[in-house]
C-alpha cells in the first residue's frame, strides 16, 4: 500500500500533465493551422472562364475578344499571369463551351480589383453580346 501523501500527489502530477499536454497540443495546432492560413494566402488565386460563343459570332469577333482579354494583363497590374486556349478534348463534354482563359492574380484582392476595373468593364461591354454562356471558377492553387 503507498503512503497517503503520494496518494494525493500521484493523481495531481498526472492532471498537471495532462493540463500541459492538451495546452502543448492546442499550441501545436496553431501553429500548424496558421502555417495552413499563411500557405493559402501565398498561394496564386486562380481566375478560369470559359466562353461558349452564339452560333452567328464570326472568327474574327471571336479573335478580338481574345486580343481584348489578353491585353488587359498589361493594362491591369493585379493580373500576374494569362494564358487561354481551345477545347481540345477528345471526351465531347465541353457542352459546347470552346474558349477557356486562365487568369492568375496573388490573392483573392487581385480579383476583387480586377473584377469592377474599368478595362475589365469595357471587355464585357465587348464580349458580353457574343456569349452564348460563360462558366467562371475561382479557386486557390493547392499543390
């Protein structure tokens, strides 16, 4: 049988341990979530559009509409990087959505910048009577 004082220190020592693992444990997922946060918000922001055109838009509007969406990289300084390109698959699920442009921004106040700028604005005033439907995805690059 143990003497009574390590009865009472016994059951202590073992709740203060427990007190400074789950403090331990609450502090290591902090940081591990901050490291999540922090990653996130120096991940790129990725803007991607699809365009299925109507059926009367020529390929030179169509042509215009790319020169016009490629020219704002350099007229709207929140774009880091642009790059389109043609359906090409050979799946036929593209529910005739042909012109896909890939906009990259380094956070979501990049988009939110772009979006209501006025250049941005002029090219819907553009495209907008040619599109048939547009699909928009935002999302944040994870590797």
């Amino acid at each position: 049988m143990s003497p009574p004082h390590l009865l009472k220190v016994i059951p202590m020592r073992k709740h203060l341990l427990l007190m400074v693992c789950g403090v331990l444990s609450v502090a290591l997922l902090a940081t591990l979530s901050q490291g999540k946060d922090d990653s996130a918000k120096s991940a790129p922001f990725r803007h991607v559009v699809l365009f299925k055109f109507k059926a009367e838009v020529t390929e030179a509007q169509v042509q215009e509409v790319i020169d016009a969406f490629a020219a704002m990289k350099e007229k709207i300084d929140v774009i880091q990087d642009f790059e389109y390109g043609t359906d090409v698959s050979t799946e036929n699920k593209a529910a005739g959505f042909t012109h896909c442009f890939f906009v990259t921004f380094k956070d979501a106040k990049g988009r939110d910048t772009y979006l209501p700028h006025p250049v941005h604005k002029e090219f819907g005033k553009l495209v907008g009577p040619r599109l048939d439907k547009v699909l928009v995805v935002d999302y944040v690059a994870k590797h």
